[in-house]
C-alpha cells in the first residue's frame, strides 16, 4: 500500500485554537472525505502503523507521530479542542495526501458537502458564507427530480446563509426535488487555467504552439469594450474609448462589429490612418443626435488627410434631425463600403468630401427596409464635393451606386459640386427629382465619367449638367437629358434616352452613337450650333437623327463640296443613269481614296470630299 505525507498535521505541524494559544491536548479526526466515516491514518512512510483516531495532540500543539495518508484516498479532516468542541477554522475536506496523482478526479465538478435547499427555478439556499466558492461567473451542476441541470451562478448573497441565483442553461430549471449541487474547478475570478495557459495549435507539422490569449488578440471585437448592439444600449462612451484605444495603438488592428444594431447619440472619428472597421454580418449604426450620424474626417491629419483605412459593411439609420448619414473628408486612398437608410432632409446620405483615389460602393436607398429609417428622406444620396472648388473630391471610383427615393421637389440621387475626375460604374439613380445633379465648372466639376449608370422614375430630369467635359457612356435615361447653357464639352456616348435639350450657350457638346425617342414622342432639341451629332437614331421612327435633309446641287465631275459649316456634317450621295469612278476626302491638305462610291459621308470642318462620276448625281445635306 502507497501512503503519501498528509499536507494537514504530517509533519512537525503545530495546532493553534481560535485565540491564538498553542492547541494542547487537541484532537484531530480524519473520515472520508464528504463523510462521517472514519479513515484511518498512518505514522510513517511505510503505512503499516496506524494513528490513533482522533489523533490526540501533545502540550506543544503538535500529533505525537507524522500523519500518512493511504494513496488514491481524499480524506476530510476535522480539529476539536482538548474539551471535544471544534476549534475555528477547524474542518478541510477534500484532502490528498502530498503527490499522491491517484486522487486526482476526472471530472471537472467538486462535490459541495453542505446540502442545498431549493428556492425556485433559478436559486438555492446552502448554510454558512460561502464567499469563496459561490462566486459571480462560476457554472453549478444539480441534482433535480428530472435529472442533472446546469446553470451560471449571476448573483450571490453571504450571510450565515449563502443565497444563489443561477441563468440556467437553456429550458433547464431546479426543483423541488433538489438533493446535490456540484461546482466547477475553475474559479472564475481568479482561474486556474485561463487563455493565457492553454495552448493554440493549427495542427500542422508546420504550426508552432501559441496561448489561446495570442490567438484572441489577432481580432478586436467591438464587444471587448462593452459596446452592445441590442438596439437599446447608448454606446456614445463606449464608443469613443474604443476610438481612443485603436488611435493610440502603433500597428491598426481589424475592429469587427458583431451583427446587431448600436445606438448612439454622438458619432466618434473613425477617420484613422491604417484602419480597418468591418461589419461582421448584418449590422446597424443607429444615430439618435443631431450632427452627422458617421464621421470619417482626416482634415486634422498630416499630408492632407488619412490613407489607407477601409469601412465597410454597415447601414446608417439617422433621423431627419440628423445632418448627413456619413460625412467622410479627407480620407484618400481608402475603401468605403456604406448603406444609409436615413438622414437629415435638407443633408446627403452620404457626402464626401476631398476624397483623392479611394474607392466607393456606397447605397442611399429606403427599398431594402420598405421606407426610410423614421421617414427620414435625406436631399442628395450620394453628395460628391469638397471644402472648396481645388480640393476636390478627385479621381475617385464609384462602383455600383444606388440611389433611390429622395426628395422629389428638388432632390437629386447624385450631386456633384466639387468633383474632378470621378469615375462611376453601374448602379442606378432614379424616382428622385433629378438622377444626376453636376454644378458648374466654377464649383469645381470637371472631367467625371458615368458608366453604364440606369436612370429611371425621376420627376425632373435624369440628367442635369452644367460642368466642364463631363461623359455618360451607356448611360440609359427615361425622362430627360438636360444639357445647360454654360455646359462645356458635354459628350455622350450610346445609351437609350427618351428626350435630350441643349440649351443655347452650352459649348461644343457631343452626342456619339446615341439612340433618342425610346418611348415615342420624344424629342432631340437644339439649342446651340456648336453642337457635335455623330451616328445618333431616333428609335421610334427608325430614322438617323436628329437631322434635317437638304437637296444640294452638284457641279459637273469631277464635283467637290467643302464642308464650311464650323461643325460636323454628313453627306448623301447617290447616282442614277451612271456610277462613280472615285471619291476622295481631304482633310489638312491631304487627300484619302475611299472605297465605297455612294452613301453616307461624315466630313468634319474644312473637310472636301470629291466625286468624278458618270450620269446624273444627287447629293443630300444633312445637318442638325
């Protein structure tokens, strides 16, 4: 038989009674651990001589022999005084014997030995003051009528009685059947094991072993900073110590947002350099005050703003009270992902302002939700400007933009007033006042590009332009294109359009391939002679347009026409009771033989097209 040296009384121990004097003539009983039954005890290593039980002490406090405990047994030990009454503290249970890894259980609960008495579905009562057991966090097993039970000890109240109240687990509950409760190993508030002493490993020959606490801290949650997305909680401190903690941090970690739906009434700064903000599933920002609900703002940074940060993944709610739903300023090279479902009514959803090579996919749309967050119609959906007329949002890419719904009196789905160089990609613009809003080259709108964009439902117009070269290529409309009198170089390429307007004054415009009229009864009207038409077609009356056709008279072969009209024309020609030898066009001083001998000829400014012919020839002008 094993015996180990027992870690109470074994050896050179000396008993000491409530007040501090030496215990003489004390007595030391040992029983089963959790029981009444006596265990017997030995006085050396060898385990063949037992100890008297109780074990009475000598005038020194101390047992007359060592104390050895049998191997794989845990033993309960209890301390009376030489009058038989139990001294204070006086009773361990649960004892192994020094080294003795027999007795080391293979569950993770301890046996609690005082009996509990059931209170309801969710408490017990036990005896005494339990403060160091029946801790806030730590997980109870129970023994009830249906069986074993499990729960979180969230509450306890010390006394003479220790109350407990448990968040059980699932449907579990107690009852009155109640007869056992169980504890778990760990203490929660200063464990035995935490993350810091577990160890992480990817399971590979190439993997090294790291603490499951280095593994945790590659991410940051939201949720580390008591930040709550249950739609109730007011994050706005929260919030902004979170600010706080990754702005001070030398290397910008991903901060994630759990889905949920997090309120707050002031917007911090998200505008830091190198940062990452990701929206982990369906997650709200929900603004309850009265300034911009999001704010990426770098204008406080060196080099003009902050680079390289990303935000993407989240839907803005804000009320009408609110101003616009983002504001995002001086944020460059950078990737913004953003829905708005609400905003002020006189703001943007989302407004940027010098923005120089970042990257947006943005979407200010009330369809998804079935109406705007607290009927909150903003003005403008996505408002592309800048502090002043040279800082610009610049150079820019807008994938897919959405917006749908604004306001119908004076609204548009995209404004661009201080933009340069934009480039947007698809998406759609429509049941607004006006799809696309671009001011004046003297605001600072110059050279921005519109590709494959779907306008439709506006009341207005679908186009409203009055900058500097601005290009919608496959652009479809449905309402109107509305070119302004101090548009200049306006230039559409392709596309379906029902009515297009060139006001006097706008200078040089171009219209490529475009198709008009898609609906019927629609119009080319225009305006200004400074106009560029090339190969453009009026749908419904399946005729090129819009041109005027007139008769011109031919001269004898070979015959020459110069085209001194200031402007793009084309030619018809045609020959009966004979045929055309040869056609040339000169352009520059330089003449080019063309293949074809009859059709329609495009001739720019100054350009002189030849014709030596045989018969009668027809030649007809058409212009604009």
């Amino acid at each position: 038989m094993s015996v180990f040296l027992s870690p109470i009384g074994g050896a050179g121990w000396q008993f000491f009674n409530d007040v501090g004097n030496v215990l003489a003539g004390g007595l030391l009983y040992t029983y089963l651990a959790g029981t009444t039954t006596p265990a017997a005890t030995y006085t050396t290593s060898s385990g063949s001589v037992a100890n008297s039980n109780p074990i009475v002490l000598n005038a020194e406090g101390r047992t007359p022999q060592e104390v050895w405990l049998t191997g794989g047994t845990q033993y309960k030990f209890i301390v009376h005084d030489a009058t038989d009454v139990t001294v204070t503290p006086g009773t361990w249970d649960n004892i192994s014997g020094i080294n003795d890894i027999g007795t080391s259980s293979s569950s993770e609960w301890q046996s609690f030995t005082n009996s509990p008495t059931y209170i309801s579905g969710t408490s017990f009562s036990v005896a005494g003051n339990q403060t160091a057991i029946l801790t806030v966090g730590r997980r109870i097993k129970a023994t009830v009528t249906a069986g074993t039970v499990y729960g979180t000890i969230v509450s306890s109240s010390f006394g003479t009685v220790t109350t407990v109240t448990l968040a059980m687990d699932g449907n579990e509950v107690l009852d009155s059947g109640l007869s056992a409760i169980f504890y778990s190993l760990l203490d929660p508030t200063n464990p035995s094991v935490n993350a810091v002493g577990v160890i992480y490993n990817q399971l590979s020959s190439h993997a090294i072993n790291r603490t499951v606490e280095q593994k945790l801290q590659e991410t940051l949650s939201v949720t580390d900073f008591g930040i709550v997305g249950d739609g109730a909680t007011d994050n706005t401190t929260a919030l902004a110590n979170l600010v706080t903690y990754v702005n001070g941090l030398t290397t910008k970690p991903t901060v994630h947002f759990p889905a949920g739906t997090y309120v707050y009434t002031v917007s911090p700064n998200f505008g830091i350099q190198n940062s990452h903000w990701q929206a982990d599933g369906e997650v709200y920002l929900q603004y309850t005050g009265t300034g911009n609900a999001v704010i990426l703002d770098g204008s406080a940074l060196p080099n003009l703003g902050c680079y390289d940060m990303s935000f993407k993944g989240f839907t803005i709610n804000a009320p009408t009270t609110a101003l616009n739903g983002a504001f995002i300023n001086y944020v460059h090279h950078s990737d913004i992902e953003l829905k708005c479902r609400g905003a002020g009514s006189t703001s943007a959803g989302i407004e940027t302002s010098f923005c120089v090579c970042t990257r947006f996919h943005l979407e200010v749309s009330p369809n998804a939700t079935n109406g705007w967050y607290l009927n909150a119609t903003p003005l403008y959906g996505v408002f592309v400007n800048g502090p002043t007329s040279v800082l610009q949002t610049s150079y820019s890419v807008f994938t897919d933009t959405i917006c749908e719904g604004l306001v119908t009196t004076n609204g548009a789905g995209i404004f661009l007033n201080a933009a340069l160089g934009n480039s947007f990609y698809g998406g759609t613009s429509e049941a607004s006042a006006t799809g696309i809003l671009t001011a004046t080259a003297a605001n600072g709108c110059v050279s921005n590009k519109f590709f494959g964009i779907d306008m439709e439902a506006n009341v207005t117009q679908d186009i409203y332009d009055q900058g500097f070269q601005n290009e919608y290529h496959s652009c479809d409309t449905n309402k109107l294109v509305n070119v302004i009198g101090n548009t200049n170089r306006f230039q559409m390429f392709g596309g379906q359009h029902q009515n297009i307007s060139v006001a006097s004054g706008a200078s040089a415009p171009g219209f490529f391939g475009v198709i008009y009229n898609r609906n019927g009864s629609g119009t080319f009207a225009i305006g200004d002679n400074s106009i560029r038409v090339r190969d453009c077609f009026d749908h419904t009356n399946n005729v090129p347009g819009p041109f005027t056709q007139t008769s011109v008279s031919a001269g004898a072969s070979p015959w020459a026409f110069t085209n001194t009209y200031g402007r793009d024309i084309e030619i018809a020609i045609s020959v009966s009771a004979g045929s055309v030898t040869q056609t040339e066009i000169t352009r520059g001083g330089v003449g080019t033989l063309l293949a074809s001998t009859v059709g329609l000829y495009p001739l720019s400014p100054q350009d002189v097209l030849t014709i030596t012919y045989t018969g009668t020839l027809a030649a007809y002008l058409w212009t604009k």
